[in-house]
C-alpha cells in the first residue's frame, strides 16, 4: 500500500494496545469517570479482549509517521 500524502510504500504490521486495552474514536477524549461509550461520535474500533493484547492490522509511513488501518 502506497501513502496518501507522500506515495511511498507503507511498511505492513499491527497496531496493537497494551494487554486489556482496546481502540476507540470519538469526537472528544473522555474523562476518566464518564464511560466513553457515551461521547458523542464514539466508535468502537477494537472490543476489549481480556488477558490478551488487542491488534488490528495497519500500514506505517515512517516518512509521514501516519498509520492507516480498516475496522
């Protein structure tokens, strides 16, 4: 896969999370004591996997440090 902003070849591997960790999207970070399911424009990316690391498969551009990926 080639970079949306510079064209040069993106290096394939995994994004992952520290181990009970999961990836989300919102328009805001929540705070610590709302439950981020609830911030507006949240998506969930990745559910949480206990006792495991949770990956999703990514592309890296190290020239542009932009990271894509599909979920």
């Amino acid at each position: 896969m080639n970079c949306p902003k510079c064209n040069q070849e993106m290096r394939k591997g995994y994004l992952f999370t520290t181990k009970d960790g999961a990836f989300s999207f919102a328009d805001e970070v929540p705070g610590l004591t709302k439950n981020a399911k609830n911030t507006e424009g949240f998506v969930e990316i990745t559910p949480i996997q206990m006792g495991h690391r949770v990956h999703i498969e990514a592309y890296c551009c190290e020239n542009c440090r932009l990271v894509q990926f599909d979920y």
